[in-house]
C-alpha cells in the first residue's frame, strides 16, 4: 500500500466567461478563489490567474504581478 502523501494541497474556484464588448469577439472575465483562505480576485487575463494561484500556494509571481495583487488587480480587487 502507498503512503498518504502530505505534500501541502490547495484548492482554487475558477469561474471564466466572456463579456461583449465593441469588439465581436467579447473580452475575458473571470475570478478565482483560494477555498481555504477565501480571499478572491478578479481577472481579464489568464496569466494574472496564474499569477495569484502561485501567490497563494508560495510561489513567486513577477514583480509586476505582485505589485497587482497588493492592490487589487486591474479590472477587479482581491476580496475576502
């Protein structure tokens, strides 16, 4: 039998979805949420979800990244 491994898990809600704009094709929307924690952001570009999954689970998103996550990111905050 294996042993239960204890490698920290983590648990993130993904919601995507598009929203009409002047443009046909309708821009991207989406928030994400820590389950754990409960802190929530909104996003309009994939890698800012990327980039706060890795700031939840202790990895190091770009400066740039960060820097948006402190204050919110652009199009949403971060909530809790």
């Amino acid at each position: 039998m294996r042993p239960f491994n204890k490698r920290p898990q983590h648990l993130f809600m993904v919601r995507i979805w598009y929203e009409n704009g002047q443009d046909s094709e309708g821009q991207l929307r989406g928030s994400v949420e820590h389950v754990p924690t409960g802190k929530r952001m909104y996003f309009a570009s994939l890698n800012d979800m990327a980039d706060f999954i890795a700031f939840q689970t202790g990895k190091r998103p770009s400066p740039e990244s960060l820097a948006s996550l402190a204050n919110g990111n652009k199009d949403g905050k971060e909530t809790e």
